[in-house]
C-alpha cells in the first residue's frame, strides 16, 4: 500500500480520536459539579409542596421552563434561600425555607440566568419562641426580657389561663421586653402570639405579691404579722442597696466559717407547722450571688426549739458574680420547723446576696 495513503488514514485517525477525546473532556467538564444540562427557559408554576411550612422544611416547586434558576428569595426582608443547582431541573426544584425567613404570607421569587422570574405565593409559618427571660419573678409594672426568636411581629402576651395581658414595651426578631401585669395567680406560663400564632413558654414566672413572702426588697410580714427575725450564727445579715436582682435591695449574709442566716418565720410552732397549718407551698424560690467567689450552701430547715434537729435539707453552688435562680421543691422540707436557713457549706469566709426569697403555691 502506498506509504503517503497510510499516512494520511493515520493523521485522520488520530484527528478522530482527538476529536473524541476534546469532545469527552469538554462534556465532563461541564457535567463535573453534578448539575443536571438544563437550558433556562419561560418559568410556569404548577404547584409547591406543601403551601405553608417553617425554617428548615424541604419545599418542592413544579412546573415548566425552570431550568437552570440563579435564585430563590423570599420577598419579607428579602431573605435568601440555598439553591443547589443538582436539585434544580426543568421541571423541578427543591429547596429549603431559610431559617431566618420572616413569617406569615408572602411571596417566594424565583429568578434564572436569563433574568426571568416566577412569583409564588407562600405562607412561611415562623412561631414566637422564647428560650430565656432576664426575671423569672414579677410583680405588677416589672420589665422582663424575653429571649428567642420570631419575637418582632409579636402582637400579644398573656398570662396562660388568664386575661392578664402584659405591655410589649420594645421588640426586635431576637428579643423583647415585656411589662407584666397585675394578676391574681400565683405563678404561670406565658402564651405569646404573632402573625403565625401562639405558643406557650416553658418558662414559668412567679407573682411575688401572691406568694408568701420571706424577702422581696424587705422581710415579709410572716405568718400571722408577726415578722421574720434572722437567728442565724456565725453570720450577719443584712439590707443592702449594693445588689438587687428584683427591685432596689438585696440581703448581704457575711459567712464566717460554717455560719448560717436561719429565719424564723412566725408562729407558734410548738403546736403546728409552717406547711400544714398555714400554708401550703408547692417550691422556695429565690436568686443567690456568690461575692468575688463561688460558695456551697445548704438550704434546710430546723427545730424552732433550739434542740439542734434539723428537717430535710439540700446543697447549692451558689456561682460568683452572677445571679442564678433556685427552686427547690417543697417536699424536700420535713418535720415540724420554725426556721428556714441558709447555711455555708465550707469553713470559710465568703459573702452572698439573696433576693426575691419565696414560698411558692
């Protein structure tokens, strides 16, 4: 066979073969990120499933011309939804609400490479959600801040059970201030309401004026007005403007070693108990802030005739600086007492602040 013909069937063979080997390579190239070969096209909606959902929740979008969508914005606050261009086909696109989207009805926008768009209508369900409270204490005018979110088109808050409706002073999406209300319970939940609905907090807030009061601002009247007098040892306590969680003061108990605030409630207790006979709480509530340190202190009880038995008791770390909240069940007191005490729990020397002290029904 003439040399210059084999040649030539060679170069045309191998021009084919490059030829091939280009054409494979541009298409892997371009098929590399996953992304179905969809042209963009004129969008019609079908339908979008399901019509109403919250942050985070899968949406399916149907129809014709979808193609290649550069992106989904809900149009409340303009906010953005992750578009993975793998989800997104002719016919199909599947997406996720953001979570930040504001709630209630809007519209949802869709626009392609070529700039045109589909305008779909949504109802993005975004409920109040309160995760943390500055107070868990009130009384009628206090200001508590609600932590969380969905809390700027929040509309009303109301004692759960009651029509006890609390004043929205300020309101971001993160946070809100509330003025409480006057109430005659003695403590409850919060249902809290907006564009998209209510929902209730698992926080629960305590009425200060409806409890029996051991300190709130000053000693309670105890039982029967007869007072509540400190019989503690190894301590002083005392009013202090200096720190105060609820109100304008606080008690300062100065420890010296196993010291103890032990406070007589009141009463004839040689004949009754606190809990039986006059009243019938379901927790002590109250806040405690260690001074420069943190300090172990047992909470209990004991015998109002100085004969050194005591009722049941529990133990604290009450953290240094910060004021934290306690609420101990009832139950954890027995026996027929006189005296609530706060004793430290170390041989040490340590100070701690007390506020909104309370027996709660």
């Amino acid at each position: 066979m003439n040399m210059k013909k084999i040649n030539r069937k060679i170069s045309v063979l191998l021009i084919l073969l490059f030829t091939g080997m280009s054409m494979l390579l541009t298409s892997c190239l371009k098929d590399s990120d996953g992304s179905p070969d969809v042209k963009p096209g004129t969008p019609v909606f079908e339908s979008i499933t399901p019509t109403e959902a919250a942050g985070g929740e899968m949406i399916t979008l149907k129809g014709t011309g979808l193609g290649d969508m550069q992106s989904i914005v809900f149009e409340k606050l303009s906010v953005s939804a992750f578009l993975m261009s793998t989800l997104n086909t002719e016919k199909a696109i599947i997406f996720r609400v953001p979570t930040d989207a504001e709630g209630g009805p809007q519209n949802i926008i869709f626009t392609n490479s070529e700039g045109k768009t589909l305008t779909v209508p949504f109802n993005v369900l975004a409920y109040p959600q309160v995760t943390a409270a500055s107070n868990y204490d009130f009384e009628e005018g206090t200001q508590i801040t609600l932590t969380g979110t969905n809390l700027n088109d929040v509309t009303k808050v109301v004692l759960t059970g009651t029509t006890d409706e609390a004043t929205i002073v300020s309101q971001t999406k993160k946070q809100m201030v509330i003025e409480m209300p006057a109430t005659t319970v003695t403590r409850a939940t919060l249902d809290v309401t907006n564009v998209t609905g209510t929902t209730t907090t698992s926080i629960e807030f305590v009425s200060i004026t409806n409890n029996f009061i051991i300190y709130a601002d000053a000693f309670g009247p105890g039982v029967l007005n007869s007072g509540i007098q400190n019989w503690g040892w190894s301590s002083s306590a005392s009013e202090t403007a200096d720190e105060a969680k609820t109100g304008t003061k606080s008690v300062k108990v100065a420890y010296s070693g196993w010291g103890a605030m032990s406070l007589f409630l009141g009463g004839d207790w040689g004949l009754n108990t606190f809990f039986t006979e006059y009243y019938s709480p379901v927790y002590l509530t109250f806040w405690a802030k260690g001074s420069g340190t943190d300090a172990t202190v047992e909470v209990g009880v004991d015998n109002p005739s100085n004969t050194g038995t005591y009722g049941g008791s529990t133990t604290i770390t009450v953290k240094a600086d910060v004021w934290t909240y306690y609420k101990i069940p009832a139950s954890t007191f027995t026996g027929t007492w006189g005296r609530l005490y706060f004793k430290l729990g170390e041989d040490a020397t340590k100070t701690v602040y007390f506020d909104d002290i309370l027996f709660v029904q």
